[in-house]
C-alpha cells in the first residue's frame, strides 16, 4: 500500500498525493476504514459485523478473514482503492450496510440513472457541508457504484443509497437466490477532488453530450466566512485539449439566491491548454474584489469562457447563462435569462484569499499592551573605573530611556479563518425515497424428500439393467432358428494323429 505504515488504529496509506492529499486509515482488528483529507474530523466506514477476524496482507492487499463474511481492501493507485465484502455463505439479507460516522459533516450527492457510464450510475459524490479556506473543492471521495461477482463469475450491479448515517448495498433478490459462493461486493472509493462526470444529458435523457461552455458564464454559490477585500487565486480543472481561450475567474454577488451583481475586478487569464508538454490538472488565475465582502455573505464564483470542457459532479446549483461579448468584457449584471432555469452541476472550480485587516499596535514601555501581553525590560550596569591607580572618580551614573511611539506595522500577517460554503439542494435527497425490500430465506424439507427419490431411481435402473440382461438371452433360446453355441473364453486345440505303416 501506497505509504503504508501501522499505528494504533491500524494500516494507514495515502491517496491523491499530487492533489489533495488523502488518509486512508483502516481498522487494527476489524473491517472499518476511514478518510480524512483536510485533518479534523474525517468520515469512516463500519461494517456491521460482531465476528472475530483474521488478518493478512502486503504492501497492496490486506484481508479481514471472518467465518461468515470477510473483507478486502486492495490499492488501485494513487486516486482509488477498492473495498470488497466478500460474503463466505447465503446472508440472511440481501442489503449489506455501513455505518457512517461524521455523516453529519457531509453531503452525499447521488448521481443519476441516467449517466451513461454503469460504473458512475447511482454512485455518490462526497463533499464537505462546511468548507474552509485551502480545501479546495471540500470533495471528499466518491463511492462509486458496486459490482457483484459470484464463484461462477456471474456479475450483476448492485445499487447504493444514503439514509441518514447509513450506506445500503442492495443485490438484486433474484440474482442472489441463484448464486455461488463466496460472493464479492466490491465498491470502489475514489479520492481526488475533481468531480466524476464529463457528458451532459439533454433535457430528454436519451443523448449524451461531453459538457461544453460555450460562450457562457457558469457560476456555483459560496460562502464567504471572513471579511474579503483584496487579491484571490482562483482554480480549474483542465483536461480537453480542445480549447480556446480566454477563460476568466469572475465574481457575482448573491440576490435571493441568484446571482446579481460583479463583485471582481483585474481578472486574470487561467492557461487551459492541454497538450504533450502540458498535462491535464489545475489551472490558476487572479483577480481582485471591487468592493469590501463582509464575512458571512454569500457570493457566486465561476468562469466567464469561449469554449471549455468543464469537470463536474451533478448535485448542486448552477447557472450557465450565455454573454454574446464573452472574452471581450465582463457584465456588471449577471445575465440570468430566467431564474427558473438552472443545472444541477457542482463545477471542479475554487478560490482562495487571504483575508485583509489593518492591525495597529501601539507599544508603549511598562505598559500592558491591548492584547494582553506584557512587555518588561531592566537596564543595568555595573562600573568599576580606576585612574592612575590613586583617583578615585565619583559619579552618579543615570540612565534613562523614554520610548512613546506609534508604529505603523508594515509587514504582512496573515491570519487564517474558516471558509464555510453553505448548499442548497432544492431537488431533494433521492436517496431517500429509494426504499427496497428485503430478502427472506425459507428452508423446507422437501428438498431432503427430493434426495431420497433420486437414491431409489438408482436402485431401480439396476434391477431394470438386469432384467434386460436375463430376458435378452432366455429370448435368444427360445426364438434361435439354429443351436446357439457359447464358447468358452479358453480354447484348447487337440491334434490327434494316427500312423498305418
């Protein structure tokens, strides 16, 4: 495993390490992982299984193995590891659940049906209620939709949902009933940032279409959490080689939930390119605020573009208006045609600033200062002087020092602060509505009774064999039309010769 060591808790790797680094830490006796990103409290994943288990592993694969279920934890790479529930024998359901301590803390974003990839379909994208300034997209990882293998190689998908503190993982009743074991559940946990989808569905949900900005400004809605007032670095996700710039940061302000009003100024330029000496990644860019934004407030960022291929995670409000004069100038005004009419894109895009604020310290000798430190000096000096060894000097030494000042401060102090994005998901949780049944096993004793038939079948075609035999040779007797000879297996030849002299 990928920086694998072993602590209290047990095997820890780390995932997404050109991105934003992520701990992957699982559980020292039993099956539970947990993810953390950013420090603080992170999001861990427990089985609920009550058995003991034994453990085995190397640097890429470590093992749970248990009597009635065990599990696997198997590195992909540096952005996915894999999770398998590997059920030993018939379950008494088919829903396998985790709980998900610190669920509280994020939201679960369900992908749709109608993605066109089976691997993305019903998956879920996990990002931070709150996120803090140098969190970049708050994305946590994405649980990606489960592939169940039976000891035939029989596959089928199972379905996910989010209830609360909870993860379902459904298998289709029907394909249960008929399975061998073991069986593997195998969910993959994917870890970067960026989000998970390429392709758009038109408004009929039959065509796909690889999402293009198009002479648009796309916004999402954050919020500010300290007072802003300066210089920002904004980022987005590039990785389409088809591309023309100029692609530009741009700031709106919020109106009843809906952007308003410019809010940035000097934007800068982000260099989207993507080519052979440029791979694809994140790309940065500056801009300025117009206007002091009070902590608190909220705001709409995004890309003012000519043509880009964004990355995206369905789940959250987006407006994505045209401006005909795009790459010329920038509108005062947002362009919002209808409110009514949004997308349901959380766009790989962020912004960091670093908050602006005047500090004056006055200091002042012997004096408790504002912020509650004390400044205390003692000055002494000691002087021994001797003149042609026979004067003796006198003197009355005073020292004195008087400093009474106020001193601008010119250096830089940055003061770091939380940055909380507040989401609204108007659509509501689809996975609460997704309620499936449960699955029942009932055993019968007829299918013992059915084993005792197929043993006298077997007695039967014997005593059948053998009347066949017999009769077959009573008949050959009794209808031969001439002596029917048997001959005996050994055969002896005698030659009995006579000589007549």
């Amino acid at each position: 495993m990928r920086n694998e060591q072993w602590g209290k808790a047990g095997a820890v790797f780390r995932q997404s390490l050109r991105d934003f680094p992520c701990t992957v830490e699982l559980g020292k006796s039993s099956p539970s992982f947990g993810l953390n990103r950013w420090g603080g409290q992170g999001l861990r994943f427990v089985p609920n299984d009550d058995e003991g288990f034994s453990l085995r592993g190397d640097r890429q694969r470590l093992v749970y193995k248990g009597r009635r279920r065990s599990h696997r934890f198997t590195v992909l790479g540096d952005s996915a590891f894999e999770y398998d529930c590997i059920l030993n024998k018939e379950p008494e359901s088919n829903v396998v659940t985790l709980f998900l301590e610190g669920a509280e803390k994020y939201d679960f974003f369900r992908q749709p049906d109608f993605v066109p990839d089976p691997f993305l379909k019903g998956s879920y994208a996990v990002y931070k209620k709150e996120t803090l300034l140098g969190e970049g997209t708050g994305k946590l990882c994405h649980i990606h939709r489960p592939l169940i293998i039976d000891a035939l190689g029989r596959r089928c998908w199972g379905d996910l949902s989010v209830i609360g503190n909870v993860l379902r993982i459904t298998i289709p009743e029907n394909w249960l009933a008929g399975a061998k074991y073991p069986v593997i559940i195998d969910p993959t946990i994917g870890t970067t940032t960026i989000g998970s989808q390429t392709t758009w569905t038109d408004l009929d949900g039959d065509k796909h279409y690889e999402l293009l900005l198009e002479a648009s400004l796309a916004v999402n809605r954050f919020l500010i959490p300290e007072p802003f007032n300066g210089t920002a670095t904004a980022y987005v996700y590039a990785y389409e080689s088809d591309y023309e710039g100029p692609t530009k940061p741009v700031l709106y302000s919020d109106n009843n939930n809906v952007p308003l009003t410019r809010r940035s100024a000097a934007e800068g330029v982000f260099d989207c390119a993507v080519n052979s000496g440029k791979p694809a990644g994140w790309r940065s860019a500056t801009f300025n605020t117009n206007t002091n934004i009070a902590s608190g407030t909220y705001v709409w960022f995004g890309i003012s573009c000519i043509w880009f291929y964004p990355k995206f995670d369905y789940g959250v409000k987006c407006y994505m208006d045209f401006w005909d004069n795009v790459g010329i100038d920038i509108p005062n005004t947002y362009p919002v045609w209808s409110a009514n009419w949004y997308f349901d894109l959380k766009l790989s895009m962020y912004f960091n600033y670093t908050s602006a604020q005047n500090y004056v310290h006055t200091l002042t000798q012997g004096v408790t200062l504002t912020d509650s430190r004390k400044l205390t000096a003692d000055y002494k000096r000691l002087m021994l002087q001797t003149v042609n060894g026979s004067t003796t000097s006198n003197r009355i030494l005073l020292y004195f020092r008087s400093i009474a000042e106020t001193q601008a401060i010119t250096d830089m102090i940055r003061q770091w602060g939380n940055y909380i994005r507040g989401l609204y998901v108007e659509a509501g949780s689809m996975a609460e509505t997704t309620n499936r049944g449960e699955y029942y096993r009932v055993e019968s004793d007829t299918v013992q009774a059915e084993g005792s038939v197929f043993r006298h079948l077997i007695i039967f075609v014997q005593i059948l064999t053998t009347s066949f035999v017999r009769d077959f040779i009573l008949r050959r007797f009794l209808i031969a039309r001439e002596e029917l000879v048997l001959k005996s297996c050994v055969t002896r030849e005698i030659i009995l010769e006579s000589k007549i002299n």
